[in-house]
C-alpha cells in the first residue's frame, strides 16, 4: 500500500521556483508532523521543513527564507514551496513522518529538483 507519493519534480534554473506536493495516506497525515526531507547525490538524506499538526513550521538554516511548507488537510497533503533556488539545493525531495517517526514504515519515491546555474 502506498503511502507517500510525492511530486513536482523538475529542471530549474537558478532563482527560479518550484512547488512539490506530497500525499499521504490520511491517517499519516491525521497523527503526524509532517516534514520535507532531501539526498543530493552522494550526500545523506537531510532534514528540510517540518509542518506541526497545528500548523506551526520549522526549517532548515540553508532553506530558511527561501522555502515554505504548508499542508493542506482536506487533502491529505503536504506542500513545500520552493523559490530563489540554488544549484544546491538540486536533490530527491521526499516527505514523511517528522522526527524519529520518519523511521515507520517506508518512504516514498522521493521527487527529483534540478537546479542549473
């Protein structure tokens, strides 16, 4: 049963904007904070954005300013809207659980975001 799909994926240039979009399965996102996490190419996964269940928000130094994350409850999903991108913030986007419950059940596919220079 899938219950992360993320999308948005993309080529940007640099400055530009996007804006992924992720739905959960409904008691995922009923029961959690909800966060963007992203792996660049040879990196680890990293923390990018948290969505409280009462909609309070946490981000990221390198993203602060830049991103937003919003959630959106009559649907099931989560957004992170991203803008003046970066080449590093090129990346698989996923979103998931926040916290330590990220480590429950699987992660998504993950979404790609390129950003050229």
């Amino acid at each position: 049963q899938v219950q992360l799909v993320e999308s948005g994926e993309g080529l940007v240039q640099a400055g530009g904007s996007r804006r992924l979009s992720c739905v959960a399965s409904r008691i995922i996102f009923a029961l959690n904070a909800m966060a963007w996490y992203r792996q660049a190419p040879g990196k680890q996964r990293e923390w990018v954005a948290t969505i409280s269940r009462g909609g309070g928000t946490n981000y990221a130094d390198s993203v602060k300013g830049r991103f937003t994350i919003s959630g959106d409850n009559a649907k099931n999903t989560v957004y992170l809207q991203m803008n003046s991108l970066k080449p590093e913030d090129t990346a698989v986007y996923y979103c998931n659980r926040a916290g330590p419950a990220s480590g429950i059940g699987s992660w998504g596919q993950g979404t790609q975001v390129t950003v050229s220079s």
